[in-house]
C-alpha cells in the first residue's frame, strides 16, 4: 500500500507539471514562474489539463487518508487503491484525448474512482 502512496504522490506531481509542459510554446517559461504571470496564451490541452488537476485534487485527500488508515490499521485496500490509480490515470488520459467533449463519457470513468473510494472506506470500518 505504501508503494501506491507514493505512486499517487508522484501521479499528482506529473499533474502540477502538465498544464505547464504543454503550453511552453505559447507561454514564456517566466510568465509560469510568479502568480501574475500571463499565461492567457496557454493551449486547450493545458487548459484540460488544470480541469483534469482540479477533479483530482477533489478526492486526493480523501484518498490519502483511506489509504493511510489502511496502511496504520492493517486493512486490505491494496486492490481498491490500485484500481483507484489506474481509474484517475484513465481520466487523465481522457482529458489529454479530449474525451470529454462527448457527453456522458466523464461520469463513466469519473465515478467509478469514487465507488472506490466508498469501497475502501467502508473495508475500513468493517
């Protein structure tokens, strides 16, 4: 379980870097390195790609503690956490494919992350 803490970990550090990464052609590496920066140029891939950070970061703490609890209580959430992992993975992917401009595709892949994250938290309190 700690290996996929620290993957999760190193997954929401590849999310800070990639609305940056892929707009360096249009925006100044400068106008990214201070809060008034002017980064209105950046592309649409960047910009799914804040969208894609802000949905991961809605259930990131939830997850972290799920998965600490189960590391600090002994609990088997291991599959759960992988699953997990691969599910934010895959909607990351959609945003880079632009999936998400067909309706109804999002909650597919978005929503089964947060079963998950019920099925974890209720291993915990069984």
């Amino acid at each position: 379980m700690v290996e996929v803490i620290y993957y999760v970990g190193v997954f929401y550090l590849l999310h800070l870097f990639l609305r940056m990464s892929f707009s360096f052609n249009k925006v100044p590496f400068v106008e990214w390195s201070f809060a008034g920066g002017d980064v209105s140029n950046e592309n649409n891939l960047s910009k799914r790609m804040v969208l894609a950070s802000e949905n991961l970061r809605q259930t990131l703490p939830i997850f972290l503690t799920f998965a600490v609890l189960s590391v600090v209580l002994k609990v088997d959430n291991l599959l759960l956490a992988q699953i997990w992992l691969g599910l934010r993975v895959a909607y990351l992917l959609g945003a880079m494919i632009d999936l998400y401009k067909f309706k109804l595709v999002r909650p597919f892949i978005w929503a089964p992350s947060v079963i998950v994250l019920f099925m974890m938290g209720s291993n915990l309190i069984a």
